[in-house]
C-alpha cells in the first residue's frame, strides 16, 4: 500500500503563486511517474502536468509558461509550482502517482486533493 498526502492549496490572488506537494509513502521500489490532475465543479478531471523517469515533463497547454512540476527522488514528492494564477486555474488539484512495489507489480495511486481558490 502506498499513502499520499497532498498539501499547498488555498487561495491566491490573480497574478500570484502557490506551491503543491504531493508525498508518496509505503511499498515503493520506483516512481515511474508523477501526474497532477485537476477538477473543478461542473467539469471534467483534466491533466495539468506530469513528469516521468528521466525527468521528462509535459504541460497542458492552459498552464505552459506558468507552471512548473519536479520532483524529489529521495522524498518521494512532486511539486507543481504554479505562477501568474489565473481565476480559471481555481481547482481541486489531484497528484497521481505511478509506482513499482517491491514485489515488482505496478500500482497508480491518488492524492486526497487539495483546494486552490484563486480570487481577488
């Protein structure tokens, strides 16, 4: 079994930053990925940014140039750093992780998510 625990939301003023983590805990061999997703009422989940083995990342569109995920090896964290907020960026925001336990089997996991309110 492998625990999330996100932290970081709240609220932010248009223009303005928050930082999320995301930190993975239990049987894990290796992160073969990291995903944060995000929903907000009415909408479909979407895909915000991942990040894969060898650091390769990828963007929806909506926040390229604005947010920024990485990772800790040695934490087992994600973090999405997200700059120059928008009222639309306002989500529940969800990591998901790719794992490998030690028994070699492949599990994805989901955080419990965490609010960002970006409001004047």
């Amino acid at each position: 079994q492998v625990q999330l625990v996100e932290s970081g939301g709240g609220l932010a003023q248009p223009g303005g930053s928050l930082r999320l983590s995301c930190a993975a805990s239990g049987d894990i061999f290796s992160v073969d990925a990291w995903d944060w997703y995000r929903q907000a009422p009415g909408k479909q989940r979407e895909l915000v940014a991942y990040i894969i083995r060898g650091g390769i990342t990828n963007y929806a569109d909506s926040v390229k140039g604005r947010f920024t995920i990485s990772r800790d090896n040695a934490k087992n964290t994600v973090y999405l750093q997200m700059n120059s907020l928008k009222p639309e960026d306002a989500s529940v925001y969800y990591c998901n992780v790719q794992i490998t336990d030690f028994a070699g089997r492949g599990h994805d996991y989901w955080g419990q998510g965490t609010q960002v309110t970006v409001s004047s």
